[in-house]
C-alpha cells in the first residue's frame, strides 16, 4: 500500500461522504478499515461535557446488531467509567485541536468490556473536531494478535479526512432524527458499576437476543 493518500484516490471516501447521514455509513467505514487492518468489530461514540457519552454505532461481525446498539447504549449509561481509556477521552478536548491519539490494548490497562465480551485486540482513535471528541474503537475477535505499529500508523493516517467525515455524519443524523437521541450518563456521574455487574449485564442483553 502506499499509505493513507491511496485511500483518497479511491471510490472509498467518495462513498463515504455519499452516505452521510444514513445508516449505510458504518458499514462503509468498517469495511475501508478492513482495507488496512484485520477489523471485527467497529463502535463509535461521541462526548459532550454537558451531555456525557452518546453512542453513534457499533457494527460489525462479533455481535448481532441489536445486541451492539443496545451494548453501546449500556456502557453510556453506566460503564463508560470502566475503559481504561475514559480519563483520556474525558480530558481530549482541552486544547488539543486537531491532534489525534492512537491507543492499542498492547498497553499495559486491561479492558474488561473486551474481556468480559470475548473480544480480543483493540485499537482506538481519540480525535476532536468543532467541540466534539470522538472515540473510534476497532476489535478483533479473541486470540487474535494485537495491533501493529504499522498498522496503528496507517489508522492514524487516516484520520485526518476521517475527522470531518465523521462529525459530518454525525451532525446530520442529529438532524435527520425527530425525536431526541437515547439518555445518556453525564459524563461526571458516579453511577458506576463494577466489573461483575458489567460482565452480567453484558451476558443478559446478548441471552434476550439468542432467545
């Protein structure tokens, strides 16, 4: 590959922005990832001081759809406090401007949501944009190897047209939605549940889908 330019050239990005706004977009951004990286599952969430985490999507080939929206729904409720990456994503947007952070689960904090879940490595992006910070995960399944450094370089070469495509995206569907998003958890709440709560949730809301 010649690196993230390529991805410019092609009918990718293109595709993409002809899918702002719709539901097809998360399908779209999943499968240009899986042109540079071996990505199962992609989930998506912005953060608001005042409003807390909001679940954007979650797709991909580790969970049935339902069980993914509803699983984002429950870690923006109550388990964000949990990812060894919320002190991070919590403080992104004081002055970072258009710097973004890449994360893989080679790092020494444990993410028990993976765990719990059956998921494997875990490679994140943490980027702002207009006063938003996004939080961008890809997941492999379990046993597969982490996340290389050339690998986490290309992600993070992708960025930067990724940046405004997203927050595009997400502008839009708040636009083209009636009614209001799902509650979320202010985002300095302490309704936080441990771990083992997590992992009974989590295995609740996957049992009512296998039902």
């Amino acid at each position: 590959m010649d690196g993230a330019d390529s991805v410019l050239d092609g009918s990718s990005m293109g595709y993409l922005a002809a899918v702002l706004g719709e539901p097809a977009f998360a399908a779209a951004l999943l499968a240009l990832m899986r042109k540079y990286a071996n990505v199962d599952q992609l989930a998506l969430f912005a953060l608001d001081e005042s409003s807390g985490f909001e679940p954007i999507f979650n797709t991909g080939t580790l969970l049935a759809p339902q069980a993914a929206a509803r699983l984002s729904r429950l870690y923006c409720r109550k388990y964000f406090q949990l990812d060894p990456l919320f002190e991070r994503v919590a403080r992104y947007g004081n002055g970072k401007g258009t710097h973004t952070e890449v994360h893989s689960s080679a790092a020494p904090q444990p993410d028990p949501l993976c765990r719990y879940l059956g998921f494997g490595a875990k490679c994140s992006l943490i980027f702002e944009k207009n006063g938003q910070t996004y939080y961008l995960s890809l997941y492999r399944r379990a046993g597969s190897p982490h996340f290389s450094d050339a690998e986490c370089g290309m992600i993070e070469q992708l960025a930067p047209p990724l940046r405004g495509l997203i927050h595009a995206h997400h502008r839009l569907m708040h636009e083209r939605e009636d009614k209001a998003w799902p509650g979320q958890a202010a985002m300095h709440s302490h309704d936080c549940r441990s771990a083992e709560q997590l992992f009974f949730s989590v295995h609740h809301l996957l049992a009512r889908d296998e039902a």
